[in-house]
C-alpha cells in the first residue's frame, strides 16, 4: 500500500463512526485511505462493492469495465441512473462515486480483462474484487491474483441465491497448509450454456445487493486486518430461505 497524507478534519468528521471503533480507529482508516482495489465490473456485484468502498474512504479505486449502462441494468446496478444510460459504466460510476466521496481516487480500465492482459493490470493494486459475470473472466481474474500474489474477494449470483469467497493460495494457513485456490474449489468451468447468464434466467436485484455488500465487508476486514476473512470457506446464501450456509473447502 502508499503512503497517505494524514487524516483531514473533514475526513476525520466524515470516517468517525469508524474511526471510534477500536478494531478500526485512526490506523484503519489510514489503511483504508492507501489502499488500492481493482474492482472486476460496475454491475449488480460491483455497484454495492464500489459505493461502500467509497465511503469507506478507500483512497484508490481501479474500475475494470468495457460495457454501457442500458434501462435493463437499473433493476440492479444500483450505482447508476436513469440519466447514465448509454453512457460508459466506468464513467458513470466514477461520477457516482465523487458525489458519495471526493477523496476517493478512481481509475478507469474501459476494457475486457483476459487472460493475457490480467496479470499486468492486477499487479498495480493491493487487492481484486470480483464482479464479473462469465467464467473466462473469473479464472482470468483469479489465475492472475495467484500469481502476482494479491487477495481475491469472489462472489456470484444466481436467481435467488449467491456465494463469496476470500481467495489467498499465495499464503499458508494456520494448519501449514496452502491456501486453496478458485481451480481448488471450481476445477475446470461448466460446459458452455449449462449455466444461464442473467439475462436467460433473471436474477432479482436486491440479491446482487447483500452479495456485493458482503465483498465490500470482506474487502475492508482484508485492508485493515481485522475479523477473519472467508478464507478457505465459500458462504452460500439462499435469499428465498433467508439462509446462510458455510461450506469449508481445501487445497487438493
């Protein structure tokens, strides 16, 4: 992580609520200040994942999206509005996130992450978020953050329900063990058309909402070292049962 200059008055006003808690307080919320995350997609995942980053004063904020905001993403990808469509995702989130918080740093990569250009992209910040909703991005994504060592927050959605994970196969558990990685938990990518997109299947809106929330939450227990992260457990949310479930998983 960089340097940061210290607190302003107004952003010690702005981050009190978290500065006041011990876990956190001033030390955090510099953590969270020189941090730099790269969030894979300003859809239904990234939307929530790049508004409460923000406001929780993360200083640099990377946006990997190539698309346009449509009418049919407004159900969900709540970062943007009416008045964004057909306008860059990237773009719009980015003048979103300056009115939530005009401290935050934003940098846009108006582009479709591969395999090939990942690694490179990946390497200029602290830690990845997933919001992608294909799988050739997801092992992109976290193929590339095994390699150049950077934590991975991945979750996914389908119609009524949703999964996270913390990924670190770069690092040794309590156990001395490596930690497992996406291929660990997902060996190879499911035959193409097996598994609807959301626009075959529909996915209800609010539900990319709790999922991308929980990756936000994972993000910041990363940045300033508190809690235990989801490491090695995927946490399953079944939003019709209004139920949690963990499922731990280890390196093959």
């Amino acid at each position: 992580m960089n340097q940061a200059a210290p607190l302003s008055p107004q952003e010690l006003e702005r981050y009190a609520r978290h500065i006041v808690l011990p876990e956190i307080g001033g030390p955090g919320q510099q953590k969270l200040k020189r941090a730099r995350v790269l969030v894979i997609g300003a859809g239904g995942l990234g939307a929530p994942v790049l508004e409460y980053l923000a406001a929780a004063g993360v200083g640099t904020l990377g946006i990997v999206d190539d698309d346009h905001v449509s009418l049919s993403n407004l159900q969900r990808q709540v970062i943007h509005d009416t008045q964004s469509v057909g306008i860059s995702k990237a773009e719009s989130a980015k003048a979103t996130i300056a009115r939530i918080n005009p401290h935050v740093a934003v940098e846009l990569h108006k582009l479709r992450l591969t395999a090939e250009n990942a690694g490179e992209l990946i390497a200029g910040y602290d830690l990845v978020i997933d919001g992608s909703d294909n799988f050739e991005t997801r092992y992109a994504v976290a193929d590339a953050c095994a390699v150049v060592k950077r934590p991975l927050v991945h979750a996914a959605v389908g119609r009524f329900d949703g999964s996270i994970t913390v990924l670190k196969p770069f690092e040794t558990g309590a156990d001395g063990r490596r930690n497992p990685s996406y291929r660990d938990l997902f060996p190879e990518p499911p035959p193409a058309g097996l598994v609807p997109s959301c626009a075959q299947a529909g996915v209800l809106g609010a539900l990319t909402g709790v999922m991308g929330t929980l990756q936000a939450m994972e993000a910041i227990k990363l940045i300033t070292g508190i809690g235990e992260p989801l490491v090695g457990r995927l946490l399953l949310y079944d939003a019709l049962g209004a139920r949690f479930d963990t499922v731990r998983y280890k390196a093959s």
